[in-house]
C-alpha cells in the first residue's frame, strides 16, 4: 500500500447524498479478479451515456476535474454493499482523500485499507468546501495526515480528527495481516480456551 | 460481585475478544468465514503472493451464487469473466483445502440461505462473510457482518479482524401485525423511521413480541436489512424457536454436544436492564403494507399511498436527492402507487428466497394468473428451499400462474448474470435494493415482500395484496 502523508490536488464537488457503492461502481465491473483497472468505470453510469461515450455534464468529465485526486461528497458516502471494489475503482480513478459529513461504516474500512483518507467533517464546514471544489481549477487543496489539516484556497485551515490507529495505518503504511500474525501466541491461547469451552464448534465443517 | 447486565451484542462481543489492543480497537475472534467468489479471488491472490495457508479451513465454507445461471445449468456458465470467478473459487477451495458447495450440489445457493440452512450459523458465533448482508445470520442469535476483500484475506490468514467495537441500538416492535402485513414490511418500515444511515456505527438488537413470535426465516428477513439501515450487523435473541430450527441440520451440533451448546445458547440473550446506546419503538398495529418508489431503501411508503412531493421536504440535499429519484424512476409526485405497471416480477434473493417466502407466493398466485406482458421470476435461494418447494407443489401452482421456476442464485437482485432488467424497465422485487442500475442498468426497482410481488405479477402493477379480491 502506498504510504499517505500531503495530497495536494483538486478537488472535485459531488453534492449527492448517500452516493452508494453501486453507484461508485456498478454490479457488472465486479466480475475481475484483480484489484487494478477499475477506475475507467468509476461512477460509470454518471460519467458515460448509454452509447458509452462521455456524459460531459459529469464532474469529472469537466476539464478542470478530469484529474482530480480528492472529492468533496454529501453525508453517507459508500453505503450499500462490502465491495472493495469500491475504493479500488476510487484509488485507480486517482482519488486519494474523500471529505463528507459522514461514511457508511464497511466503505470506511475498505477506503482506509487501500490508502485513502477519508474525512468526516461537520455539514457546515463541508458546505464551505464544497464552494472550494466548485472553483474548478482553483479548486485546489492541500491534505496533510501528519498536521491532520486541510488548506483551503484562500489559505485559511481547517483542522479534521482521525482515528489514531488508521492514522498510523495511513502513514506507514502497515501490513496487518503481518502485525495480527505476530499475536500467533495469543491468537493460540484464545483458540485452546475457545476449543474447551464450545468444542462443538471445532468440528470441522465438510 | 454482581456483573453489570450485558447485551446478547455485549456477550458475543467480549467473549471473542482475543485481545484489546492500546489504540482502543479490538482482536476479534471468528468462528465462521462464509466465501463467495465475486469478493474472494483478490483475498486468495494475496495470500498465495505472501505464502500464508488458510488458518482454519474447518471454519470456512466456500460458495458460488452471484454469477450462477438461474437456467440451464448443464450448459456451463457462457459468461467468460463470470465462469472464471466461479471456477477461479473451485480451485482456490482445492488449493486451500476448503469445504466448496459446487453448482452441482444440491446444497449450492445464496451465501446467506445456506449458511442457516446447513446449520453452520449458530448462536453466539462471530461470522463474517465479504457481504453486506451478511447481518442475516444475526436471526439465530449471531454477531455476524460484511467485510471487504483486505479483511476476507485477514480473516482468512489469521482467523481475526482488527475492529473497533460498535454501539448497540435496540428496536423494539410490539403489539400485533395487521393482515397482509410481513416481516419484508416490518423491517421496511424500521428503515423508513430510522433512514438508511440511522444504523450507522450500530449493531440491532431487534426485540418485542413481534419477534418474539417470528419465525427464523421473518427473522432472517429483518436482519438481513439491517445493512439498509445503515448497521453492520442485526441480531435477534436465540429462543425456542431458533433451537428448534438449528436441531437436526447437518452441521448443527450432534447428540451429545447439543445439550452442551444448548446450555450454552440459552445464556445469550441480554440481561435485564442492559444497556442500550439507542432505543427505537414501533407500534404493530401501524405498520402497513409497504413498497418503495425512489432509489434508497428508506424510500418508502404504504401501498395505498402516493409518491410524496420533494418540495414538501425542507432540508436541501434530501429533496434534491428525492428529486433525482424521481427522475431516475419516471415517477410524478402525488401518483398512487397503486397506478404504477410494473414489466417484471422478481421473487428470491437472500432477503426473501426461503421456504417460507415461496409458499406465501404460492399462497396468492393460487388459482391466479400473471397479468400479460409481465414477466414475472421466481428463483430459489438455495437447492434445498427449491427442492422442498417442489416437494410441496409450489413450484406447480407458480408456473401455472405464468411464473418462470429457476435455479438457485443471486439473479436479478443485482444482475451479475443474465437475469437483468432492460433500462426502462420496472420491476416488483423482493430484494433488498433499490439502488440506481441495481437490477440492470437504467432498470428500475420496487421492493415489496413476496406476496406483494405476486399480487403486482397479477394485478400488473402494484397492488395491495389485501384487495385481491
Ligand atoms: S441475493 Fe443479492 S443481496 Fe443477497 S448476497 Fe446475493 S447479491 Fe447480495
């Protein structure tokens, strides 16, 4: 995963309320089984008519969107389904940060899982940059994880919170599945009480 | 010393807890990791990059149900890159060593049918599976809820997942449901009153005597759109009737080990007095049959309602929201829903494609016929709910009534294989999605519960299924 620290790109308005995961990425692009390519089909029933040639009205079709690396959205983004193809559509598209009032929880993880923050901030403060991301290509911003801060175009700063723990995951980069695998004791003594306690669930499914 | 009352969310919670970690989230045990193969083959591919094994094969169950034809089974999947999934979670069921209900098997079918219907859900286990509505399983009384690929390849790596514990919100029906009125209805309404991020950072306890008298399948029904609402996981308290449902399925404890599991089972249910971060109250008596008209699951109304006017909705984003649902779904505010054709019928999917869903389908169209130029679909959740239907002659009266009969599969709820619907198109669905393009691109989707779908299959558009006469 890449490592997180600034972004600072442009920033494109996606005023919709609970945007979900079939939108990001309809049902019939789930069909890879690799995690690149998905980006052509980000928000592919918005972005292309039915002939498949580009919706220029869509956000990023616009010129000045048409490499943006964050998204300012409306409150619940990403609910629906579990699909990580979500945030893979997103990261391949070169969205690195989404700013919302707020998430659906399983797209909050699976964003965070592939490098991109994801910024919850209060309706108001999101309104102002929304108006930011209208400016089209003065609609730049700059995200710093470390300072845990957004500088708006004007210069002025807004700070955001972040759960320490995905913090971390962001900056360094992290391989949890390496990190959990280095509670295998622990892991092993939880699973010999568990095995005493219920063992009818260690009887193997098959 | 008197322990502090505790939730069914609270016990299932802390004894899976391997460890809390310094930064506040948790290691999370997991008894059960159900595999299907639209979100699995990036998950295998990482582990075999990385050389990790699957650290309990024992625990995880392997089966393909989203790209599966609903016809035609013997022809092989004509799809190229939907047979390359589905052969892609065979071999990768081998190389690991991994129980696999292949499409030739009879207990093949929707992730969340079998995992209830094989028994390999019981109370009190953690389960996850790389699916939103996963919170199914919750009906026996388990913490069970969707992940994403990176953790589908965590869990299975380490039997674990790094979480951060979430609150617990109780809703609570009592009283008694009208006629006509379904558990499809119940947890409608639920998402109508909380809206489909009032869920949001919670696990459902769904509690009162409306449960309480639900059968296991109502139950599954409701959790299972808990992820409509907004909240990872739904449960309902493990009782008598859940026990009598798990009792004899094949991988429910045996003889013996049963009687222990049941001692155990029955300290599940929240003490009295535990505590709830939210609470939220439904009378019975005032939910009604329902149906949605817009592109979220908390678009909703009574059926004898109309579609309501974005402008009598004060708050800027929702009405511009309710406006492009509007749109997307050629609808005009004040229309009675009832005035609504519909060119499809689609009765299935793991919110309602069980037993009971097909035989109150059957129930309706009995004697009825499907109105022409309506195509109306029924398609089993799993082989075991079609060969019982069959069993029972449902599968007679429905195609006699001018329904199609298909194979077992995630089919039209979301159109990864053939069964989709042509944009324009509008259909009746039992699913659990109205999103935009759900059911095909430009397609457009009313949720309903079984029987209303027939009654709309008959009526040609929708219909309270109390005035067919
Ligand atoms: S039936 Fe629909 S909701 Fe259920 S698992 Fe299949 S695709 Fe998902």
């Amino acid at each position: 995963m890449d490592k997180f620290t600034t972004v600072t790109g442009v920033a494109a308005p996606l005023p919709t309320i609970n945007v979900d995961t079939d939108m990001i990425i309809p049902a019939r692009f789930l069909k890879t089984i690799q995690r690149k390519g998905l980006g052509k089909n980000l928000f592919d029933a918005q972005r292309y008519k039915p002939d498949g040639t580009e919706n220029p009205d869509f956000v990023l079709n616009k010129p000045a969107y048409r490499k943006a690396q964050i998204l300012v959205a409306g409150p619940n983004f990403g609910c629906g389904s579990s699909r990580e193809h979500a945030p893979w559509a997103l990261q391949d598209f070169g969205i690195r940060v989404v700013i919302a009032p707020s998430f659906a929880d399983i797209f909050y993880g699976n964003s965070f899982k592939n490098g991109i923050l994801l910024i919850a901030l209060p309706q108001e403060i999101c309104d102002q940059l929304m108006d930011d991301a209208k400016k089209g290509a003065n609609a730049r911003l700059t995200v710093d994880l470390e300072t845990q801060t957004i500088t708006r175009p004007d210069g002025s700063v807004v700070k955001f919170d972040i759960d320490p723990f995905r913090r971390e995951a962001l900056i360094d980069g992290i391989d949890e599945i390496g990190l959990t695998e280095q509670k295998r004791v622990e892991i092993g003594a939880f699973e010999d009480k568990a095995r005493a306690a219920q063992p009818w669930l260690w009887v193997p499914a098959r | 010393m008197a322990t502090k009352p505790r939730t069914l969310f609270d016990k299932i919670w802390d004894s899976h807890l391997v460890e809390m970690q310094p930064d506040g989230t948790g290691l999370l045990y997991i008894d059960r990791h159900l595999v299907h193969e639209v979100t699995s083959p990036q998950a295998f591919e990482g582990l075999r990059v990385a050389h990790r094994k699957v650290h309990r094969p024992d625990a995880t169950i392997t089966v393909p149900d989203h790209n599966v034809p609903t016809s035609n089974r013997a022809g092989g999947i004509k799809d190229e890159e939907s047979r390359i999934q589905v052969e892609l979670l065979e071999r990768n069921a081998k190389e690991f060593g991994l129980t696999y209900f292949g499409m030739d098997d009879i207990r093949q079918g929707i992730v969340h049918i079998i995992g209830p219907e094989q028994g390999l859900t019981q109370p009190g286990m953690t389960i996850v599976c790389g699916d939103s509505h996963t919170a199914t399983h919750g009906a026996v009384g388990a913490l069970a809820f969707g992940i994403g690929t990176s953790e589908v390849e965590h869990v299975l790596a380490t039997q674990t997942l790094i979480q951060r514990r979430p609150k617990n919100m109780k809703v609570e029906v009592n009283g008694t449901l009208g006629l006509g009125v379904t558990p499809k209805d119940v947890i409608l309404a639920i998402i109508g009153k909380i809206g489909i991020a009032g869920g949001t950072g919670h696990v459902i306890e769904y509690t009162g005597d409306v449960f309480r008298r639900m059968s296991m399948e109502g139950r599954m029904t409701v959790c299972n759109m808990s992820i409509e609402g907004g909240a990872r996981a739904g449960l309902v308290a493990p009782d008598a009737i859940t026990f009598d449902y798990l009792k004899g399925r094949p991988y429910a404890p045996k003889a013996g080990a049963w009687e222990q599991a049941l001692a155990f089972w029955k300290t599940l249910p929240s003490d009295p007095g535990a505590h709830y971060d939210t609470t939220v109250s439904l009378d019975a008596a005032t939910i009604v049959p329902l149906v949605t008209w817009g592109n979220k699951p908390e678009h909703v109304v009574p059926i004898t309602g109309v579609i309501p006017n974005p402008d009598d909705e004060p708050d800027e984003e929702r009405r511009n929201g309710m406006r492009r649902a509007l749109d997307y779904m050629a609808l005009k505010p004040g229309t009675k829903m009832t005035d609504i054709a519909v060119d499809h019928v689609f009765i299935g999917s793991c919110t309602n494609g069980r037993i009971e869903d097909f035989r109150a389908a059957a129930a309706v169209a009995k004697g009825r016929k499907v109105a022409p130029g309506v195509r109306a679909m029924a398609v089993p959740g799993s082989g075991l709910v079609k060969h019982q239907a069959e069993e029972e002659g449902l599968d007679k009266i429905l195609l006699e009534a001018g329904f199609e009969w298909r194979e077992p599969g995630c089919s039209m709820c979301l159109a990864m294989n053939d069964d989709k619907l042509k944009p324009g198109e509008r259909c009746a669905s039992t699913s659990n999605r109205n999103f935009e393009g759900r059911q095909g691109p430009g397609g457009r989707t009313h949720l309903v519960s079984p029987a209303m779908a027939v009654a709309a299959a008959i009526a040609g558009k929708l219909a309270d299924v109390r005035q067919l006469g």
